[in-house]
C-alpha cells in the first residue's frame, strides 16, 4: 500500500499554502499543527501561523 498526497503545491509561497487551505477546509475537518511558523502572518487574511514555538522547533 502506498500513501498519495491530497495536494501538491508547484509553487512554496504562503499565499498559495493559504488558498488551499482554505479551500480543502471547506470539504473537509482538518486539524493541522504548523511548526517553525512562530511569529508569521498569512499573506491575506493577516492571522497569526503559529503563536508560540514548540519542543519541535
């Protein structure tokens, strides 16, 4: 058995990261924990990433 992304991204930006996101959490109830993003806003909406660093970082 092999695992398949859901999603791809052919570009590394935030902004794009942020469209699919959002997008993917109109279908589906994602939890997602984003580490090594403390202190970083996304591009539209201005909302923090992470707030606090954690052990991972």
């Amino acid at each position: 058995m092999q695992s398949v992304p859901l999603h791809k991204l052919a570009n590394y930006d935030l902004a794009d990261l942020e469209k699919l996101l959002k997008a993917l959490r109109q279908d589906i109830k994602l939890t997602i924990e984003f580490v090594g993003f403390t202190g970083e806003r996304w591009p539209a909406s201005q909302k923090l990433i992470q707030r606090k660093r954690v052990p991972l970082e």
